[in-house]
C-alpha cells in the first residue's frame, strides 16, 4: 500500500484536500427527478455518512460519483480532477472516467463478488488486470488483506460457500487492493443478518481510524454518529441538512429529520 | 474368432468393414474425418458469430439488432435441408461470378470450407440466442462491479461477463455440438463426401445396406458419447463455485 502510495503523483495542497467535490448534481430517471440538486464536498481523510429515507436518492447519489449512474447534470471533481462530461451527463472521456473509477472503490449493499473466482482471485481480479501489479505481488497483499478482514483461510474458497458478513468482508478486502483515496458504500450491512452486522461494521470502523476516505450510505445510525465526522440528510432528492454527527443526531433543526430520526432509532 | 464370427455370419460383415480395401472401413473412417472436421470447423464460427450476435443484440444500435433479429429469425425458420442448398449454391455461384469479373475461371468450392461456411451460418444464429440468454442471466451487479473498479468494457467481457455467463450457454453448447455433427449428413444433398455419403455409396455398391448404416449409425454414437464425457467436463469447470444443488462440499 505504502508503495503504491509513492508512484501516485505528488498532489498539490490546497486542491489535494478536496477528495471529492459535487456540485449541483441532478439526476432525473424519465421524468422522475432523483436528485434536485446535491452539492457536497469530501475532504481527505473525512467518513461521510449518508442518511435518508428509502428512495430519497442515497443510492442514485453514490452512484453518480463514480458514473454507475449518468448524472442529467452537475460538475463532479474528484482529487481535483474534474471529470469531463457531454451534455448528456455522460463522461466524454472514457479513460478518464476508467482511471478515475480506479481510485473509487465501490462495496455493494450486494457484496456483487465474482462469483466464479475464488476469494483470492476475486482481490486480485483488479490489481493485475486494471492495475498491471505484477501477479506475485499483488496476491502477497491480497493474502495480508484477506488476512486483516479475518479471511485468512479462505483464500482458496469461491464466495457461494460463505455467509453474507465473510462475502462482505472479502468485498471489502478487494476494494482495498486497488488502494482507493476514496471508499464508498452503499449500505454495506442492509443485506446482512442482524448477527453479522457487527463484524463488517468493525472492519470499516478499522478503516476509518487509518483515516481513510470514505462516502458510507447507512441505516446503521448508531454507527454513523460513532464514525462519521460528517452527515448529510437526504430528503426527496435534496439536502436537508448536513453537519457535524453531533449536530445532525443531537439537535437536528429541520422537522423532516427530527421525524425521521425518530422514526429509525 | 474367425469360427466364431463364421457361426453367427458376421465374417461377411467384418470382411466388408475391413480397413484396407476391398473392406469400405477406411472409407467411413474418412468421411467420419470430414464430418468431423465440418462440425469442428462449423461450430468454431457459429460460436464467434454468436458471441457478436449475442452482444450486438443487446447492446447494438437499432440497426443491428434489426439485421441480426432478421438473420436469427430467417435461420431458425427455414428448414436446415433447404438453407444447406441454398448457401452452397449461393456461396459458389458468388465466388464464380467475382473470380469471373476478375478474370478468372470456374473455381472449384473446396468442400470443407463450403461445409464450414454453410452450417457455420446456420449454427451461428442459433448460439447467438444461447449467448444472448446467458448473458442476460449473468447478475448484473457482476458486470457493475467491474465497472465501478475501472475495468474497460471490452476487459469486462472477457474477464467476468464471459466466464460468469459459461454456466448458463454451456447445456446450449453442448446440444448445439451434438447438432453440428449430426447436420454434416445433410451435406450428403450437395455431394459432399462425409460419413453419410461414404456410407451410402459402400452400401449401394455391396448391397449390404444394414451392415453399412449400422457402422456408420455406431459410429455417429461413438461421437456421441466422447462429446457428452468432454461436456459433462466443461459443465463441471463452467460451474466452479456455484454449490451443486445436491448439496456436498466443492
Ligand atoms: N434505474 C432506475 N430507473 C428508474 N428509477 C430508479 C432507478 N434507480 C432508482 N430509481 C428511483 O430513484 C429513487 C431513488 O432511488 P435510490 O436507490 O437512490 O434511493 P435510496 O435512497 O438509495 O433508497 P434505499 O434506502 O431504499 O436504498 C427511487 O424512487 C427509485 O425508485
Ligand atoms: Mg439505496
């Protein structure tokens, strides 16, 4: 990791801070308009976490990031590039997008694991294919990734043969290889039985005490006031209030939050 | 042994399927050869015009889906007697007219290539509906994943699309195969000497029709069979990780 960390180009300090910055973003699906304008930024080393109500846009809004999703309209700037799009929303530069993509790693609320491939296989899949790390080191640090998610032993396993939170965590191990500047989640606990959310949500507190940069869309509140630094409320498309954990979660003004908060906890 | 087959009136048989002429065994052998390398031949390009068929149909502009809706349509509606004498006749007439236009002779259609051609065509429309299924069925979270790590399509395809999709095509495949061989008999209507021809020509010539057909009938049951244990592999390694739904271990 430390060397990977080496070759990427020095950034330049004020803009470096910025991981991620959205502007304005819009995103309609037909004539259903998702996104109705989001503006957020995320600074290095910042874990901000995404609430809201089902369909309020969390998903749609992670997903533009990266452009699983093509945005109807806004300006994405990631590590302060930003990145070029047509009219359309489209990216207009697909290998900007596909080396941008690479420094986004994406954990699904599905783990969305390949399921043909062996754990190991799985971690390396993107390093050597994508990255061109020479094979022999890229499986020594899928083997010290797999180790630190608890996943040691089951290098050599195909994902069908173990629970929700091990796929998980395995989901987590490959986005690690491509060491990400920035992490995003979209709900990675939702798909988990109650028992097995405890040990993906240690993996990721892990994360965030490295400092790592990370975009977590969560229902898990009580989680996202220990490890957030940042929250932001989502409602019907737009922001309705963003602040501090202690500020959102202790003293929410808007009224949609209060009820909301109170409605999940 | 000689006794034996003298007392149930085999020697006959065995003299007439004997290897080295006057025995018609060698003759079958090679038109088992020709079939062979037809459908070998056949099902290679029936493969690659369904991978393409398979992804311009999904994810083509509306032209090409209409071409290959046309093409797929056409193909699996016309009886495959009719569309063998058809391409064949079509393929060479074509050849003749443009070496004509060049200035050249009557080209003489090497047989193989023109059985390739024909039931390449023909295989290719029915594959580009069994890829196309496959592909579908592959999750698209799979594919998404691939794409949100940076992986280029044309990776995608290869890397994970592909190899998750080998599970769902690969029953078609097989079934398709076993087609292959069987539809090279129908190259017998342009007089193509492959196992059916062979057969029938050292039947009419020896008058022992049943002894010949049931060579040649033996003979395709051979292929048969060896095709079903190499599938039956190839399922098994197009399957890895998925549990078997018997239960037990990898
Ligand atoms: N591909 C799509 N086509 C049409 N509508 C979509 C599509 N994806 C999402 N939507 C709609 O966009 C809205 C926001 O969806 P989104 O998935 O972003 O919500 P969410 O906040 O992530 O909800 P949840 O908590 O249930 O995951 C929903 O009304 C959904 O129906
Ligand atoms: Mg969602």
């Amino acid at each position: 990791m430390d060397t990977a960390k080496a070759v990427t180009p020095a950034d330049d300090a004020s803009a470096s801070q910025e991981a991620i910055k959205v502007e304005d973003l819009h995103k309609s699906f037909g004539k259903l308009e998702v996104l109705k304008g989001v503006s957020l930024t995320a600074h290095k080393g910042d874990v901000v976490a995404i609430i809201g109500g089902s369909g309020s846009g969390k998903s749609t809004m992670l997903r533009s990031i990266n452009f699983l999703e093509t945005p109807s309209s806004g300006r994405i700037t990631i590590g302060g590039e930003l990145v070029e799009m047509h009219a359309d929303g489209s990216p207009s530069n697909r290998r900007q997008i596909e080396r941008i993509r690479t420094r986004l790693a994406m954990v699904f609320q599905q783990f969305n694991l390949w399921t043909h491939r062996t754990l190991l296989e799985n971690v390396i899949e993107v390093p050597v294919h994508v990255l061109k790390v020479p094979k022999a080191q890229a499986i020594k640090r899928a083997h010290e990734l797999l180790e630190r998610v608890g996943l040691g032993d089951k290098a050599d396993t195909y994902p069908a043969y173990l629970s929700g939170g091990q796929q998980q965590r395995a989901a987590i191990a490959r986005a690690l290889a491509v060491d990400p500047s920035v992490m995003l989640f979209d709900e990675p606990t939702s798909a988990l039985d109650p028992e097995l959310v405890g040990e993906v949500l240690t993996v990721i507190r892990d994360l965030a005490a490295e400092g790592r940069t990370m975009l977590l869309v969560t229902h898990e509140m009580k989680f996202a006031r220990e490890v957030a630094n940042h929250v932001v409320y989502l409602y019907q498309g737009c922001i309705e209030e963003q602040g501090s954990p202690a500020e959102v979660f202790g003293n929410p003004k808007s009224e949609r939050l209060k009820q909301f908060l109170s409605s999940v906890t | 042994m000689t006794g034996l087959l003298d007392s149930l009136g085999l020697a006959q048989s065995a003299e007439l399927l004997s290897l080295s002429p006057p025995g018609w065994g060698g003759n079958l052998l090679r038109g088992l050869s020709h079939s062979l390398q037809i459908a070998f031949g056949a099902y290679a390009l029936g493969l690659v015009i369904g991978l393409f068929g398979a992804y311009g149909k999904l994810y083509g502009g509306k032209v090409t889906r209409d071409l290959l809706a046309i093409y797929t349509t056409v193909i699996r509606a016309v009886p495959e007697l009719v569309l063998i004498l058809i391409l064949y006749y079509v393929g060479s007439d074509i050849i003749n007219k443009i070496s004509a236009a060049m200035g050249g002779g009557r080209v003489e259609v090497n047989g193989v290539a023109a059985g390739i051609w024909v039931l390449g065509v023909v295989q290719g429309a029915y594959a580009t509906e069994i890829l196309r299924g496959a592909i579908q069925a592959v999750p698209p979270g799979q594919i998404e994943a691939a794409k949100s790590f940076g992986m280029p399509a044309f990776m995608t395809m290869r890397r994970v699309t592909i190899p998750a999709m080998m599970s769902f095509a690969v029953p078609g495949l097989a079934n398709l195969w076993l087609i292959a061989t069987k539809d090279t008999a129908l190259l017998a209507v342009v007089g193509f000497n492959e196992l059916t021809l062979e057969t029938r020509q050292a039947a009419s010539s020896t008058r022992a029709y049943f002894t010949f057909f049931l060579a040649a009938g033996f003979l395709y049951l051979v292929v048969t069979l060896c095709s079903g244990g190499v599938f039956a592999r190839i399922e098994k390694w197009a399957r890895r990780g998925q549990p078997s739904l018997k239960g037990g271990s990898r």
